[in-house]
C-alpha cells in the first residue's frame, strides 16, 4: 500500500507513524530494545505531533534488508560507512560524536606502546560490526582468519573476557565502557583502556528513499532540539557526555 502523503494524513488529523530499526548496541540500545534510541524517539515525538516514531527490534546483520523491504523506514546512530555505501537510503547531518577504543587487561608492564601493533592479539568484537582496523569487513570468517578477531554478542561478556585473561583485547564502544565502569567502578582498575580509536563514529540517521520520512525533515528536527539544548541534555543524562 503507498504511504499516503504528509498533507493528507495531517489534514485528517493523523500522524505518519515511523517505524525505526534498532539492534543491540549499547548504549544506543540495550538488551532489552531500551537505552538512548528509544529516548531519542520520545523527544522526536513530544517535539511534533506530524509523525509518531515507533521502535522495531532488529539484528545487526539483517539490518540492510529489513529496512530495504520496509518493515522499518529509518535507523538512527548509524553510519553510511558501515556497509549502506551502495543501497537506497539518505543520510541525516552527523549528530553526535562517539569511539570505538581498545580494552586490555592491566598487568605490569603493560601501557599505551600495548596498543600500537595488534598483529599477533587476540581481539574481540561484536558480531555484526564494522571495524576500522579490519577495513570494515563485518564477515566472522574474515575478520577471524585475518585479524584473529573473534566477534561475538555482548559487549560486557568481551570486556570481562579481556578481564579474565581469555582474550589479549576487545573492542568496544567508548560511551558503552564509560557507562559500564560508571556501574562498576572496581572493574577500572582491572583494564587498560587505549587512547588510540579505532574508529570516530559521526552519527547519522539513515532513511529508506521513499520511505515516509526524509532526511531534510529529520535535519530540522535535529536542529530545533540542538538548539534548545534537549539534545546535550540527553547525550549527559545518558553518560555519553559528561
């Protein structure tokens, strides 16, 4: 059925409802299908009364497809970069910066010079992900075979791997990390975190072209809450800012 037009549906008084694309990726969005997206959301809703955003669990790995035969129409905190270059989708104006960082175990002897050459280490990652170091080729066999990475689904059980001595280093999401030993402050002194990124995200809002939300609306939404300051207020409330 074709989306009927914004004017339309707002003259008969009822909002284009938006369905939006979210899978674990904390702190973005947690176990539960709860954390900073589904927040995000309740903003874009009590900002406007034209569109009513809607969550929808997906999965890292079939993410792409599920937004490209419509059971989602858009997916916030993501990047072109991370496998979208060549498929239907436009992409909002960067929002909100964040880090992929290196974890090791600390042990004497061990310092920054650690993270220099990671030829020879064991690396965990997420499975589904897209890694700088790994020229963000998300293929398990690839990223295993090549750059002894082992990728798995949690972020946490990576980090207390590290911890426990299972692995030489895992890759996580600086803003997940923060929050985590903000939880548990006793596991800091545990690791070595890298001053080194990975990678810098630029976070975007990826739209299905045709879908019933564009980018350039999405833009101003971004703008207006900028503006009035509900976004920073988010991003500290949320551990990602301090």
């Amino acid at each position: 059925m074709p989306f009927l037009s914004d004017r339309k549906v707002w003259a008969q008084g009822v909002p284009v409802t938006v369905k939006v694309g979210a899978y674990e990726f904390p702190p973005y969005v947690d176990d539960s299908g709860g954390g900073v997206t589904q927040d995000l959301l309740n903003l874009f809703n009590a900002a406007q009364n034209e569109r009513r955003f809607q969550l929808v669990r997906t999965a890292p790995q079939r993410r792409y497809e599920d937004l490209e035969q419509g059971r989602f129409d858009m997916i916030a905190f993501e990047s072109r970069a991370w496998g979208w270059q060549d498929r239907a989708v436009d992409v909002t104006r960067p929002f909100l910066h964040d880090a992929e960082v290196f974890v090791a175990r600390a042990a004497p002897g061990i310092d920054q010079r650690y993270f220099d050459d990671l030829s020879g280490k064991t690396i965990l990652g997420r499975l589904g992900y897209h890694y700088a170091f790994a020229g963000f080729d998300a293929d398990p066999k690839v990223l295993e075979q090549r750059y002894r990475t082992r990728v798995t689904v949690t972020h946490e059980g990576n980090v207390r791997s590290v911890a426990a001595g299972r692995a030489d280093l895992a890759i996580v999401t600086r803003s997940f990390l923060t929050r985590l030993l903000q939880r548990e402050p006793g596991l800091a002194g545990q690791l070595l975190i890298s001053e080194r990124t990975d990678q810098v995200y630029e976070h975007t809002i990826l739209t299905r072209r045709g879908g019933p939300v564009a980018a350039a609306w999405l833009n101003s939404l971004l703008d207006r809450l900028t503006e009035d300051g509900q976004l920073d207020s988010l991003w500290r409330r949320s551990g990602i800012l301090t």
